[in-house]
C-alpha cells in the first residue's frame, strides 16, 4: 500500500521518458547540426585552401570523414539521451555540462580549421575536445555505462584527428592564416 510519503515523492520527481524517445530528438538534432556546420565552413576536399595541403600519410579517404561523424554523431546523441533520462542530481549535471562544452568546441573546430583556416587554434580547440571528452566519459560512467562507452569511439577519432590537426600544420609551414607557432617553426 502506497504511503503519503511515496506519493509525495512521486509529485517531487516527475516521470521521466524512456530515453530512446528522448534518443528520437537528439540524435537528428545532433546528426543535422554537426552537418550543417560541416556543410557551412565548406569542411573536407572541396575546400579550396585545404585541397593543396600536403596531407599525412595516414589520414584516411575524404568518404570515411563523412560515415564516420555520422555514427559519433549518432552515438552522442544516444549518449545524451541515456543522460537527460537519468534522475536530476549533481553527477548528471556536470555530465550535461561537459557534454555542452565539449560539444561547443566540437561545432567549433571545422569553422576554425576549414573555415578560417587557422590550423594552431584549431589544434588548441581539438586538444580541448579530448579533455572534455575524456572527463565527461568519466562523469558518465556512474550514471551510465553504456553512455560513457558510446563516447570512446569518438574520442579515439578525436585522438586521430588532433594527430591530423598537427601534421597538417607540420606538413604546410606557412598555410596556417593565424599562427601560434604550435605546429610550425
């Protein structure tokens, strides 16, 4: 039998969504934004000035940029689902915060690097992503082990692309429109 004080508790604590209805929103809200971005600072090989930069050997082909932010898109959105459907409490919040941050530097990067061209600043907001990244894998793990392992795809790929970032400026001295002498001499 259901006492006062469990009803009272219930009218504190509103029900919460499953969180793969909240999965239906952020998902293509994450998916369509990180295009857009992309699409809007003319990212990837059809970018006059990034088309002439020596590449690293490494870096893979201009498709798999494409396929692949597209799942870590999807996974984030997955991972900020699985979040927002947790109980409020002060791990959730910072957890949503270092997922706005990092998301923040995030939609930044490609107007920065492809955008402006600006290699070394773009390399600072990179190396910025995989601390955020990694602190927020570690906010979620309590709340939700699986929204802590979706991110480590992503920061992998973070890590290979920071890798990128600065062998690219290596491989381009003076390509950089606002140095800092980071990655060049």
């Amino acid at each position: 039998m259901a006492t006062l004080a469990d009803d009272f508790d219930r009218r504190q604590q509103p029900p919460r969504r499953p969180w793969w209805k909240i999965a239906l929103v952020t998902v293509p809200v994450l998916v369509i934004a990180g295009s857009a971005i992309g699409y809007l600072s003319n990212s990837g090989f059809s970018n006059g000035w990034y088309v002439p930069l020596e590449k690293p050997s490494f870096q893979p082909p201009g498709w798999a940029f494409g396929v692949v932010w597209t799942i870590l898109y999807t996974f984030m959105g997955i991972t900020l689902a699985l979040l927002l459907s947790r109980p409020a409490s002060k791990q959730r919040s910072l957890a949503l915060t270092l997922f706005a941050a990092q998301m923040l530097l995030n939609w930044a990067w490609s107007p920065t690097f492809f955008g402006a061209g600006y290699i070394d600043w773009a390399f600072v907001l990179i190396l910025g992503m995989n601390v955020l990244v990694t602190a927020l894998i570690i906010a979620a793990w309590p709340l939700s082990r699986v929204a802590a392992s979706l991110l480590v795809p992503y920061l992998a790929w973070l890590c290979l692309a920071t890798t990128l970032n600065y062998e690219t400026g290596k491989l381009n001295p003076g390509a950089d429109r606002a140095p800092l002498g980071i990655t060049s001499e």
